[in-house]
C-alpha cells in the first residue's frame, strides 16, 4: 500500500430528494473543494458510511 502525503479531505456524499447520489452536485464539490487539495478520502471521516450500504 501507499502512504498518502500532503492534504486529504474526507468528501461527503450528496443525495438526491430520492435517495440517489446526485452525481452533477459530487463534480460541484469535488471542483470547489479541489483547490489545494493532493486526494480525497471517499467514506472518510464524515460519518456516513455508518448510514450506507
């Protein structure tokens, strides 16, 4: 495995008002939150992989 290095941000997943996951708002937040950033952490640190399945 690779270590990562540099700054990571755990993403949170946005949903649609039927649950599904609102992939036109996930590409706004991973633009915005891009700048600056070396990776992102998919079901980090956000709590919500608890809720998932």
């Amino acid at each position: 495995m690779k270590k990562l290095y540099g700054t990571g941000v755990a993403l949170v997943t946005p949903f649609d008002g039927a649950g599904k996951i609102d992939f036109p708002a996930l590409k706004r937040v991973l633009i915005h939150t891009a700048k600056g950033v070396d990776y992102f952490v998919v079901m980090g640190t956000t709590g919500e992989s608890a809720t998932l399945t």
